[in-house]
C-alpha cells in the first residue's frame, strides 16, 4: 500500500486522467462478516455515509467494528476514471481516493458518532498522505449524501480544528463535498484485515478527542 516512484501527491486535471472503462470491475458478491449482498440497496431506515481516511484495508476493520453499521464496502470515489482498478488507482493518474462507503442504522449509531470514529482515527492534517502512505489515493476526505451530513461535517471540523492546534498539529486540510459515485474496489480488497488478520493497516489516530459524537 505504499506509494513510490514518481510525485503522487499532486491532484491531477480531468484532461490527464486515465480512460478507464465502461463496465463496473469485479467485486464480491457477499459482506465475509455481515454476510449480506455487497451491493445491497440501502434498507428503508438507513442511510449512507463515506470516509477516506487512507489505506481503505485498516479504515473498513475500524467501521465495521461500530454498532449500528450495518455494511461496509471499500472502493475508489473523487476522481475522473470510470471504474478504476486498484492498479490504475495506484499511479496517480485517476484522482480517485480510497474511500469507505457505509450503510448505517441511525437509531443505533448518528452520523455525528460516525464523525467522531472518522476524526480520531487518523490524522487529517497531513494532506496528501496518511503516515508512510503517499499519494492522493490517501487523502482525508468526507463525503455527504445530503445537506445535514454537509452540515455536521463542517462544524464537526470546526470543533476539532481548534482541539488539533492546542495539541500542536497543524490545518485540517480533509476535503468534505457531496458524495461522488462510488466505485466497488476488487473482490481481495472488501474486508481484507479479516481475510488477512495479519496484513498491513497503516492507520492511526493523532490522540486528540473530538468534542462530538459518542460521549460529546
């Protein structure tokens, strides 16, 4: 998962992206742990939500652990490429992110909790890059499926902007905008650490609370 080579911490325009292609790639049929449909429509009830945080391996153990998250699936969104690879993802050249995507159940966990996990479980000052991890792929990013989220997200920063500075780090420099399409990551990827209890996961927190969500 860590990116060398050529400058990958540089956003790309739309004009240098890769074609991609027309037909989704392929992807699990089946959650390993909730054992639903991957690609199950979202429950009446239930909402979504979207984080990147980093590597999209050690972000999805650490939602699908949250009581109340009923699916999580990990794949590509914020960039150019029409269904992308994780090979076309990983040069820089498409402007997608890893992102998780989640199907949650309000009355057991608010978007607000949600936000506090996101906040405190990497450091979303650092730009292009979480920890050893290098590239626009590993960006911190928040993506809102309506108008309230778009609204939480933003006092949600806010609030731990200043927790942040008092604890010496520096800009939260997460991006928070509407919801991109989001595109499956290959079979091998969704939930990979519980495949693969061993494999690398290079996210973690810088410490600090976030003054919302669970115990606010």
């Amino acid at each position: 998962m860590f990116g060398f080579g050529a400058d990958k911490t540089r956003m790309i325009t739309e004009a240098e992206a890769l074609p991609g292609r027309a037909s989704p790639i392929g992807t699990a049929q089946t959650h390993t742990i909730f054992d639903r449909p991957l690609q199950a429509p979202v429950p009446d009830g239930m909402e979504e939500a979207m984080f990147g945080m980093g590597c999209f391996w050690g972000v999805e153990r650490i939602f699908w652990r949250v009581p109340g998250v009923w699916l999580s699936m990990v794949g590509y969104a914020g960039g150019f490429t029409p269904n992308p690879t994780y090979e076309e993802v990983c040069t820089g050249k498409t402007g997608h992110n890893e992102v998780v995507r989640l199907i949650f159940d309000p009355a057991q966990v608010s978007y607000e909790d949600l936000l506090q996990v996101f906040w405190e479980n990497h450091d979303p000052t650092q730009g292009m890059r979480q920890g050893n991890d290098r590239g626009t792929q590993y960006r911190s990013g928040v993506y809102c499926y309506c108008s309230a989220q778009t609204e939480a997200a933003l006092s949600s920063r806010a609030a731990y902007a200043g927790r942040l500075r008092a604890a010496g780090y520096g800009t939260i420099t997460t991006e928070i905008i509407d919801a991109p399409v989001f595109y499956f990551a290959e079979d091998y990827h969704q939930q990979y650490l519980h495949k693969n209890p061993q494999g690398y996961c290079g996210i973690g927190g810088t410490g600090v609370t976030c003054p919302i969500g669970v115990g606010a």
